[in-house]
C-alpha cells in the first residue's frame, strides 16, 4: 500500500530525514512517535507530495509519487491537519464538500448532489450528523477535529495521514478521536499513518510503531512489543518516567 525506499529530506544544511524505509501494508493502523524535531511532520507531507522529497521513493497503492502522478496519488489520500485546519465561517457541510474537490478539475467546482450525500455520509460517519449546517467556529475542538475527519474521508481515501490529529486536545477527547480513527481503519480498510505523542494512545490502539529520531528509523515494530529500551532508542534524554511506565510489564 505504502512503500517507502530510502528517503531523504534536507532543508539547506539540514538533514531532516535521512534514509528512511518501510513498508505498510494495506489496512493497517501505523503510530509514527518521536521527538519534536525528528522529522514526523516532514515525513507525512512527503507521503502526500505536500513536501517534495531530496531522495529516495514513495509509492502509494502501486504508483510512484512525483510530479506527473501527484495528483493521482492524492486523490488516494486523505490529510488530517495538526491544526484542525478547517474553515470557522464556514457550516461544517461546506468545510466537508472542501474534501470532494481532490476528484475535481480546477474548473469544475460547483458540488454535485453526489458530492453532498458523499458529505453528509461523511460528517454521519463521524457522529455530527446534527450539526451539518452549524458554524465550525461555534464546535468545540473535538467536534472541529471531526469535521477535519469527515473532510478527509469525503474522497474515499485508501490512506489517512493523521498529523497530531489529537496534540491541541483534552485526554479524553484525544482518545475519542483516536478510537474514531480506529474504528474508521477497521470498518472500511483505511490505511492510517498518524503522527502521536503519546506513547499510551500508541501502543493502545495501533497496530505498529515507527519511531524516529534525528530523522532516521530508531524502531519499526508491533505497538504492544513496544519495550523501555525501544522508547530509550527513540527518545534519548528526553524520556519521562511516566512512558516508561506506560509500556513496563
């Protein structure tokens, strides 16, 4: 599904990614952690073309990402934004119709009824169905993130990157939106990769761990063989005793 060949991301002198592989395969549920600084973020924009890789390959359900098929492959990709990024003047049926233009030519923007069941299917699906033509600025953040959700699937991606979907939230809701994420990936197939901070939610609801540090691998494994050596490789000094704890017999 995914496919990734020893990529490479530098800025100027920078290297943030430095020869990263794996490989995900079609319906799994993937936690990417790592400290802030370790090249998270820039590896899911170069998933979707957002950034343009300096080396290596990306493929996505058999098509090579690059400038002729990045359309192509974003049409396959839905994008969950760390800052919610949806529109607050906006009703949340107009944020998510916003989803249904990764199947449309520039000049040709006016949505369908298609589109609008398709949308309204999607903000259904993540439990705003009442709230279809209320103000996003008038949702709690949570439900702003669930119309960033809903916004995403109303192209039928076959991959979700998630960006720290749940960093600006309270534990609880972090983990109802997590669990939503969850259910999504289960219920029809979607491949997730999601940037987490926390450790618990990681190894609690996904399938597999990709850990990173100064921009390269430090552990790629199943997310409840996840040890206090492997956060030790992936976190270095910046450790805490309470993500020790979260993964101790």
């Amino acid at each position: 599904m995914i496919d990734v060949e020893h990529l490479t991301k530098s800025f100027g002198p920078l290297r943030v990614l430095d020869g990263v592989t794996f490989r995900v395969p079609r319906g799994e549920f993937v936690a990417v952690l790592g400290p802030s600084g370790a090249g998270k973020s820039t590896l899911l924009r170069c998933l979707n073309g957002l950034v343009a890789p300096s080396g290596g390959s990306i493929a996505v359900d058999g098509i090579v990402l690059d400038r002729r098929r990045l359309a192509a492959v974003r049409k396959r990709i839905g994008f969950i934004f760390q800052g919610v990024n949806v529109h607050g003047n906006l009703s949340v049926l107009r944020n998510v119709l916003v989803g249904r233009l990764a199947g449309k030519a520039p000049w040709d923007v006016v949505f369908s009824g298609e589109d609008r069941r398709v949308a309204r299917a999607a903000i259904e699906r993540v439990g705003l169905g009442a709230k279809v033509q209320a103000r996003v600025s008038t949702l709690s953040g949570g439900q702003r993130q669930r119309v960033g959700i809903a916004r995403a699937l109303a192209h039928d991606p076959a991959v979700l990157l998630a960006d720290e979907p749940i960093s600006s939230l309270d534990p609880v809701t972090g983990r109802e939106v997590l669990d939503l994420l969850r259910e999504i990936n289960r219920d029809r197939g979607v491949t997730v990769v999601c940037n987490l901070h926390d450790v618990r939610l990681a190894t609690r609801v996904t399938d597999r761990v990709i850990g990173l540090r100064d921009g390269a691998i430090a552990f790629d494994g199943p997310a409840d063989r996840l040890t206090p050596g492997d956060l030790a490789r992936i976190y270095g000094d910046r450790l805490h005793e309470r993500d020790l704890a979260e993964v101790s017999p």
